[in-house]
C-alpha cells in the first residue's frame, strides 16, 4: 500500500476571501461552491500530513493475474487469494497495532460532487453514496470501529451538509491531490467546519483522472494502465485555517476498481459503496497514518483496517474486489469487510462482545 507524506512550504495567504458562491440546490439539498485564489493559496501554505491509497484489485486487461499493481512493493492485491488464484475465506492478517497516533470516536460525513451536469447528476451518478453514508452511521458494521476509538455510542457518524462544485480542468490532464485538497478545503472553509469533526469525500466524474502529484506517475488513470496504481485514497492537510480529513473518490465503476456483476444495487452503486466504505474506515481509525496499521513485515505491510480485508476475485476474464452482502439499516448493500482485532477476523458486524 502506497503510504505518502509530504510538505508544503509556500507562504500562508493571511486573510481568506470570502468569493464562495452558496447557491441552495433545494432538489438533492446542496449546496453550491467554489474555489477561491485564496483558498488555493491556503492549501498551497498547509501541510499534507498523509496520503493512503487502496490500490486495484490486480490487474487491468491483457496483463498478468499476478501483476503487483499497488505500488511500493505492497502486496495487498493479492489479499484474500491463494497462489492458484482462489479465494481463501476467512482470512486471518496480523492484528492492527496502536502507533498512538489520533482517532475519530465521531465525525460528520460531507460529500462533495464536483463536474456534475445532467448526464451526471450530483449522488445518483455515483449510485446513492449519501444514502450509504448515512446507513453505515445507523448499522451495526460501524461498529466494528469501537474497538479503536474507544466508544460504543450510536450514531457518531452522521451525514451533513453536502456540496456540489464546478472545478477547472484541462481535457487529458489528471487531477492532482492538490486540487482534491482544494475542493475539500474550500467546503470546509464555507461551513466553517474544519478539524477531525468533519470528513469531507470528493467524487469524481467519469472519465476524470487522479494522480497523487504531477511527477510521480501514482494515478488513478484507466484510460492509462501503466500509471494506474489507485482506486482511491483517504489524506489530510494541515492549514492555518484548521485540518481538513478528506478522501478521493475517483469513478469507481471501472475494471480494476469494481464489483463483480450480480450485487444488491448494481455495478455502479455498489462499486462505489465498497470503496467509499474502504477509505471511511480507515479515515476513522488511522486519519493521519499514524494510529491504527499493521506494520509488522509478513508481507502486507503497513496495511490499515480495510487493506486487511480487501477480497478479489478472479473471472476467467476479469479481476474484481470482491465484497459481503451487509445489511445496513435494513437496506442491503455490498461493501468489503473490516478488520477486528477482537476475534482476529474480517467482520461485517458488531464484533463479539460489543453489543
């Protein structure tokens, strides 16, 4: 698993403009934004105190079944499997260790749709992740994170305010983590509400790519397989302004980061169900890659809560991730287990106990 830190040393803007267009979206209650110089400025002054990525599920067609495909040597693509390409269920991994870093024991989700337009309208182009966030906040599954953030209370991650955002891009150039960072800030920056109270994800379009930065070729590109390392990644940023917790959630219905056919809400919702619930997860229990990880080397090294249980499955002509069918607030949805350390298993509910 690519784990990425890096800094930002341009100076800090010192004041912020209020230049935000808050337009109320009555229809799917959104709110309208925008990116400001200064908020660009405010960003390019922070400090990006994490990166984690979850990368493909193996391969892109026309490569090898064993192809690593998650960049830094990481084998996670491999989890679940045997050397012949089975499935191997359940799964026991190293448990994850405490490296004392900050928790979230409750957040407020925020979503934030960027490009939408009427052929990709704002949730719905991307299944119903609103409706799934706010699900997760009433099941059982979010459960499995008491264990790490030390509350059993209910309800700690509900959804909040979400946004919709018109964001300049160039035809054939990726996106980079810098602008994900500035669409994250920038909501953060019109609520008013920073710091680890709040996790804002970003969705993007079809067709948009996503690399890390503009050198290091670590990109969500499908349209480019040999720079196609991740489906997704969850970062913060430090600013003078407040944290921002966030996560990148490239278009997921894609070979290499979707579900197999045949799931409760189809291909495109559940696709990104499985990687949104990936990255909320880890968010929650390791926000700025320094809490909860496996770091002992017995080959999946520096693997977080959902990298654990990260399943695939192999067709004679695909790859796919390959999730459970967990029923959150009576709805069925298919999203990936999550580790607990209580029992040492890949669960989908409350851990023993814990009721």
């Amino acid at each position: 698993m690519t784990r990425l830190s890096a800094g930002r040393l341009a100076v800090v803007s010192t004041s912020l403009s209020l230049a935000f267009l808050a337009v109320a979206a009555s229809a799917n209650d959104l709110t309208a934004i925008s990116v400001s110089p200064d908020a660009v400025a405010a960003v390019s002054g922070g400090r990006v105190d994490f990166i984690h990525g979850k990368p493909l599920a193996g391969r892109t067609p026309g490569q090898n079944l064993t192809t690593l495909r998650a960049g830094s040597g990481s084998r996670s693509d491999l989890a679940g499997r045997t050397a012949n390409g089975a499935i191997s269920r359940p799964r026991y991994p190293a448990d994850l260790i405490n490296n004392g870093g900050a928790v979230i024991p409750s957040a407020v989700h925020h979503t934030i749709f960027v490009n939408t337009n009427t052929s990709c309208p704002p949730n719905s182009c991307w299944g119903d992740p609103i409706g799934f966030l706010g699900d997760l906040d009433k099941s059982d599954f979010i459960h499995v994170t008491d264990q790490y953030v030390g509350t059993k209370a209910d309800g700690r991650y509900p959804v909040g305010d979400n946004y919709v955002i018109n964001y300049p891009v160039t035809p054939g150039v990726p996106l980079t983590d810098q602008d994900i960072a500035n669409i994250a800030f920038s909501a953060a920056r019109y609520s008013g509400n920073f710091n680890m109270g709040h996790i804002y994800s970003v969705f993007l379009p079809p067709g948009q790519d996503l690399c890390f930065d503009s050198t290091s070729g670590v990109c969500y590109s499908p349209d480019v397989p040999t720079t196609f390392y991740f489906c997704a990644y969850h970062s913060s940023i430090s600013t003078q302004f407040g944290g921002v917790i966030y996560t990148a959630e490239p278009y997921q219905a894609v070979n290499g980061c979707n579900v197999p056919p045949g799931t409760p809400n189809g291909l495109v919702a559940d696709s990104t169900n499985n990687v949104l619930s990936h990255e909320v997860f880890e968010t929650i229990t390791d926000p700025g890659g320094s809490a909860w990880w496996n770091s002992v080397d017995n080959g999946i090294y520096g693997q977080e809560i959902g990298d654990e249980c990260s399943f695939i499955k192999f067709t004679a002509t695909n790859v796919y991730f390959d999730p459970s069918n967990i029923r959150l607030n009576g709805k069925l949805y298919a999203a990936q287990p999550e580790y607990s350390n209580i029992g040492h298993v890949c669960q989908v509910g409350r851990p023993s106990g814990e009721h």
